[in-house]
C-alpha cells in the first residue's frame, strides 16, 4: 500500500522502532460518534478491511465524525496516516483536533476543551502520507480521540468519508530492550506494516 512504501523509503527520518499500532488497539473500545451504521470504524482502523479501499467509514447526518481509540496498553504516538479514495477525495476530512486521554469526550466538549494537538490534513495525507504529531505531547496515550470537524467540501451537510486510519508509533511493553532479530530483519525490509 501506499502507506508501507512510504514508510520503506522514509523510515531513515523516523523515529527508532516506530510500528504501525494496530496489534494493540483494543477492539472492543474502539467507537466512532455520527458514524453511518453501514460505514463504522472497524471498516478503516483493523486489518484487513483497512487495506480494501471500497471498505469506508462515512459520516451519517453532517460531515463531523468523533473516533475514540482505546490501546490495550500505554503507548506512544508518533503520527497517523489517513486515507481517502481518489473518488471521495473532495469528502475527505480536511481538519482534525486530537485528544490524548479523554475517553468520554463529546462532540460539545471537543469543540471547546484544549486539545493535545489541531491539524489541517492535506491531500498527500488523503493519499496515505503519515501525519507526523507533538511527539511529546503523545507520550503516555491509553486513549486517542479525532475530532474530525470538517471536510474538504467546505460543506457541513457533505458527509465525510475514510478508508483507512492507523497509528504509528511505539509500545512501552518492550521500553529499554532490544528488538530481536527477526524484529530487526522485518524492519530493515520494510515488511512490518504489511501485517
């Protein structure tokens, strides 16, 4: 996918030991707000519905979407990759306000807590080109939420649309010791986030 090769050729400018996270995710406590029943979350953010490209996660009554993302143990967040077809491009988010930790955060509080994190999503990042966030301010995450507020239609009423959505970064299970040699083989051939 577009997202494994860019990591291959670009993993040198990345952090050491970055991994896309979604071994980790908890399943169960993972949930999208204002999603379309028919579009959910797991469609974007679990193997292998994520790598189909025609498996979406749509917005249902206006174009925001609120994902909440529980981890089954501490983590550190390096940055996201988002996908959008090229066929909904135009309905891909466009902004993203990011909360560590905040599990029951609501589509009210998200437009006025201070979050951890605001970007505005280009269309390289629609194509799969990672998301790099404030390393440090992404350090202890059990809980992710995205406040998607827009897309790039400019239109509240257009519905959003993802394909894919996946966090890269680091697990502190395995903090101070050393991958072994298969971690080390899988990574120097880029085959880790093929999984």
């Amino acid at each position: 996918s577009g997202c494994a090769s860019w990591f291959r050729t670009a993993r040198v400018n990345m952090a050491s030991g970055v991994e896309d996270l979604v071994g980790v995710l908890e399943k169960t406590q993972c949930e999208c707000l204002n999603a379309a029943t028919d579009k959910p979350l797991a469609n974007v953010i679990f193997s292998p519905a994520r790598e189909d490209p025609s498996a979406i996660l749509e917005s249902d009554c206006d174009a925001q979407l609120l994902v909440h993302v529980t981890f089954q143990q501490i983590v550190k967040v390096h940055s996201l990759v988002l996908e959008t077809p090229a066929a909904f491009r135009e309905r891909g988010p466009k902004k993203c306000t990011i909360f560590v930790n905040k599990p029951t955060l609501d589509f009210s509080s998200a437009e006025s807590e201070k979050p951890s994190q605001e970007i505005i999503i280009c269309p390289d990042n629609l194509a799969g080109k990672p998301i790099e966030l404030k390393f440090t301010a992404f350090q202890n995450v059990s809980t992710i939420s995205l406040f998607f507020s827009e897309n790039c239609t400019g239109d509240e009423d257009e519905m959003t649309v993802l394909s894919k959505l996946a966090f890269v970064g680091l697990t502190t299970a395995g903090e101070g010791s050393k991958p072994s040699l298969e971690q080390q083989k899988a990574a120097a051939a880029g085959d880790w986030l093929n999984n």
